[in-house]
C-alpha cells in the first residue's frame, strides 16, 4: 500500500496537469472560431473554383496535362497534411490511417508510392512503415495564421514534380472540419483533376470564352491545386484545434476523477492508520 505521503505526491501531480489540459482547453477554444471561420470562408472559393474547371473542361477535348494525366497511373504521390503537435486525440493518426491504407492498397496492387509530409505527426506516424516511400516532409510550425502565401510553395512544388515526371496521380489527404467532435478524414484527387459530371436532365448553356478554354485552363488549374492544398490546410486549422478542444476536455474531466479516488484512497489510508494507532494506544494502556 502506498504510503501517505506517496497519495500526496500523486493528487499534487494530478492536480497539476489538470491545470495545464484545462489551459489547453481554453487556448484552442479560443483559436477555433477564427480557424473555423478561415476554414468555412475558404469552402465556398474552393468549391466555385471546381465548377469553373468542370463548366470549362466539359467543352475540351484531352486538354492540359493537369486535366487529362499522363495517360498512366504507375506512380502515384500522396500528400499527407496533418497537425506539427500532437494531443489532439485521433485527429493526426486518423489521417495518417487512411493514407496508410491507400498506400497499401497502391501497393497490394503493383503500384509504386511516393509521399510528402505536411506536418511532423504524419511523418512520424508513416515513417514505421514507409520511411522507403517519403521523398519530402515540410514542416509548418513556424506559421502562426494559415495563410495563401503558406500553400502556394506547396502546390507549386506538386506541379513541378509532376511536370519532371515524377507521378502520375496525385492525392491529397486532409480532414474536414464537421464540428468540435466531428472531423472527416478526406482525400482528394488533385491530378489529373476530377471534373463532376454534369446533372442528367440539367440545362446546357452555350459559353464563348474569351481567351479559349485550354488557356484559361493553362492559368486556371496551377491556381486551383494551390487553392486546394490551401483549404485543406484551414480545415486541418479548425479539425486540430476542434480535435484538441474535445481531447483537453476528455482529459481534464478524467484528471478530476482521478484526484477524486485518490483523495478517497487517501483519507481510507489516513484513516486506518489513525485507527491502527488508536489500536496499539489502548492495547498498552490495557496491558499496564
């Protein structure tokens, strides 16, 4: 049995993280309004973007190589976006889970994978299994805002590598902030890019576009994967911060609990001994 002052030692130690899970609670409840808005004003951008491409590539014939691939899917390049710190409950391994079982998948099927890391617990969490596999990991822990200026290089560097040569498919893995219990683990196909196809039954409209299609797709389609890695890194903002917000929580509630059994196990400790005492007092007293 522990002694008393060994109970005093653990509810002082409890009592201490409680402190620091509830100051982590409230900080990233502070942070996720304004990620949340980032993430909810970069939605509807990110989505117009999409039908423009779909509205404009339904009237090309093969088009760019952003839009129509390589004609091969013999290498395939997954970026995984994820958290630079941890204790955000599953929000990091939740990702690092679907790439894993896309890349397996790739794989089981002949496939050759490259990955690139955004975000240190991705990394940490792919490099057991596919240290072979990742060809770059960037890291964002110096950006305090989440800002364009952050995903352009990103995308930038996708495209470059695509025009080398170096895959042919490209996926983007993210989740998607629902709410402060609820993000989505997502994935994304960036090149070739998915065009949505049209509602049957819809109306067909005639455009002329002013310069032609395939230049507008030329300047559009760059931008468009920039855009991308850009939402999807807001949406990690908001599913971190939701994701640690809902952890802290969990954790501070745990920590009063526990300070509640050891307080209970202490004063029982406390009191038996107290008796125990009393005991061998009058045990003495009755033996004189």
């Amino acid at each position: 049995m522990a002694s008393l002052k060994d109970l005093r030692n653990r509810i002082a130690s409890v009592k201490a993280t409680q402190k620091i899970t509830k100051a982590m609670q409230m900080v990233a409840a502070a942070k996720l309004r304004r990620a949340q808005m980032a993430a909810e004003a970069a939605r509807p951008y990110a989505e117009r973007m999409d039908a423009v491409l779909s509205n404009v590539a339904s009237g090309v014939v093969g088009g760019p190589k952003l839009l129509s691939g390589t004609g091969k899917d013999d290498v395939h390049l997954l970026v995984v976006c994820s958290a630079e710190r941890g204790l955000c409950g599953a929000f990091n391994s939740s990702i690092a889970r679907l790439a894993r079982d896309k890349a397996n998948a790739l794989l089981g099927q002949g496939k050759t994978v490259k990955i690139i890391c955004v975000g240190k617990k991705a990394y940490d969490q792919l490099r057991r299994l596919f240290e072979k596999n990742i060809i770059e990991l960037i890291e964002l822990r110096s950006v305090r805002q989440m800002a364009f200026e952050n995903a352009d290089p990103i995308g930038k560097n996708i495209i470059a590598r695509f025009e080398a040569g170096e895959f042919d498919v490209c996926t983007l893995f993210f989740s998607r902030f629902r709410s402060v219990i609820a993000q989505i683990p997502t994935a994304v196909q960036l090149i070739p890019a998915t065009i949505a196809p049209k509602a049957e039954g819809a109306a067909m409209a005639t455009y002329e576009y002013e310069p032609d299609e395939e230049e507008i797709l030329n300047a559009l389609l760059p931008r468009n994967i920039s855009v991308q890695v850009f939402r999807a890194l807001l949406e990690n903002a908001a599913s971190e911060q939701g994701a640690r917000m809902s952890s802290m929580d969990s954790a501070t509630r745990n920590a009063g609990e526990m300070i509640k059994k050891q307080t209970i196990t202490y004063n029982r400790t406390r009191q038996a001994m107290i008796t125990k005492e009393l005991i061998e007092i009058i045990s003495g007293a009755e033996a004189l």
